[in-house]
C-alpha cells in the first residue's frame, strides 16, 4: 500500500487545485460544476485523511 506522506498529500492538493481551476475556467459548460465539485472533494479528502493520521 503506498504510504500518504507529506509530499504525496502536497502533488494530490495540487491536482485537486488543477482540477478546480479547470473546472471554474470551464463554468459555463456541462463539465464545470462537476470537474469544481470534483476539486473541492479531493481537496477535502487530503485535510481529511492529514487529520485522521494524525489521531
């Protein structure tokens, strides 16, 4: 299993990032508000799992 460190956690943010600004530069199309949701989910998750691992 790969281990999250700190480097993985900060290129997943980053692609999280990448995926929203996409997403709002796209807005006006069907796969703006998806590929947004799709962003702020990922970008969650990371804060989720840095806060779990840290329990």
């Amino acid at each position: 299993m790969i281990e999250f460190t700190p480097a993985l956690a900060a290129v997943s943010a980053v692609v999280a990032g990448g995926i929203m600004t996409v997403g709002f530069a796209v807005r006006g199309t069907r796969w703006g508000t998806p590929l947004l949701m799709v962003g702020i989910v990922g970008l969650l998750l990371v804060i989720w799992y840095g806060v779990i691992s840290k329990l």
